[in-house]
C-alpha cells in the first residue's frame, strides 16, 4: 500500500509514491489497583466500587471520644446585678463630678476671702470622697464585666465587694449631710427629703446585692449546681 501523491506537488514532475508504515505505536492500558492497602490510611481502608476500581470516600470520620457538654447558662440575675452595677457606677460618677465642682468652687471663694480653716477642711473632704467615688466606679464596671464573661468565685466576689461599698457611701452621705446645718436648713429643708436623696443611691446596688446572695446564683458562681434558665 502506497500513500498518494501530494496535490500541490507539480505535475510535470514525476514523484516517487511513499509506503505506509501504519498507526505509531500505542502503550497497553494497565487497569487501576482494585483498593488501597488498609495500613495507607488511619482505620478501615476503603470499600472500592466495581464498575470503576477506585476507592470510595468515606462519608465521614468516625468521633473520638465523648461528647461535649452544654456550658451551663448565666442566670438572669447575674446579668440584672451587672446591668444594675453600670447603672450606678455612671450615676455615682455624676455626682461625683458635681461635688468635686463644688469643692473646687468653696476652695476659690474661701481663698478669695483670706482662707477659712473649715473651708479647707470641707475642701479637702470633698477631694477625698470623690476620689474614693470614682475607684468605686472603676470597682463596678470591672465586677460587671467579670460576672458577663467568667464564671468564677473570684467574679462574684468582686462584684458583691463593689456593691456593698455603694451601701456603705451612701450611709456616709446620709451621716453627713445630716451634721451639715446650712444645708439641711436651706438646702434640704426636712430630713424626709434626705433620706428619699439616700435611697435614690441606694436602691440599685441594694436590689443588685439581693440578686447575687440568692443560692442559686451563688451554686453559679462555685460550679456546684447547674445555672437557672434565663
């Protein structure tokens, strides 16, 4: 068998035909291995199918171990004493801006008129007491944010200490306030209206404080009990 001539060759020239040598030739096809060796991959090796030789995924890995268990939930009250704990840490903050004005203002006015032993006095007080005010603050927004986020004795207990201090502030003010002639004469007008000034600072670290004591929360705070549903 010859190949035949090429047709863009000239024609008046006379060629030689070429033979054909046949198809190049090819690599037999080697089928696949039916199924992976077992000790290639951790547990069983895998099924292999018939129609195709190849192994087949397993759908998924097999769990190690036990179950994890569901993290108890906070209780409700942990969250309200917080909630209750930012609350007064910014009111107490106010207020301790506004007695820290008025013992910068007493301070001028004594200093104006040539110094007053008991100005100073009640100047250097006012310093005092809001600087132990705003640590207070600090002491309720870091107990807050303790309880939200870590379940620990330590927590519950940071959060309690900073509340009772509210308590104890408060009854300072009310001695206070109370020793303050001027004031409660022309300022306050009756001790009713004092003791309702008093209260009005009280009422949230009290609540707060109530919340935190009951045993449920307490069981919480060791890890000795499941937490309440929220």
């Amino acid at each position: 068998m010859t190949a035949p001539g090429s047709p863009w060759a000239d024609p008046a020239t006379t060629t030689e035909p070429v033979a054909y040598g046949g198809p190049p030739p090819t690599i037999p096809y080697a089928p696949p291995p039916a199924a992976y060796p077992g000790a290639a991959y951790p547990g069983a090796a895998y099924p292999a199918t018939a129609s195709q030789g190849w192994p087949v995924p397993a759908p998924y890995w097999p769990a190690y171990g036990p179950p994890v268990p569901a993290r108890p939930r906070r209780p409700g009250q942990v969250v309200a004493s917080a909630v209750l704990a930012f609350v007064q840490a910014a009111l107490v903050a106010l207020t301790s801006a506004y007695v820290l004005l008025l013992a910068s203002t007493l301070g001028v006015v004594s200093t104006g008129f040539g110094g007053d032993a008991e100005a100073d006095a009640l100047v250097t007080e006012g310093v005092v007491v809001t600087v132990v005010q705003v640590l207070s603050v600090v002491a309720l927004v870091v107990g807050g944010i303790l309880v939200l986020n870590r379940r620990s004795r330590s927590s519950w207990l940071t959060l309690v200490v900073a509340l009772a201090v509210q308590l104890v502030i408060a009854l300072y003010w009310l001695v206070r306030l109370s020793t303050l002639d001027a004031l409660t004469e022309d300022v306050v007008g009756s001790a009713g209206l004092l003791v309702a000034a008093v209260l009005f600072y009280v009422a949230a670290p009290a609540v707060a404080l109530g919340l935190l004591l009951v045993g449920g929360v307490r069981r919480w705070a060791d890890g000795t009990d499941a937490a309440p549903a929220r």
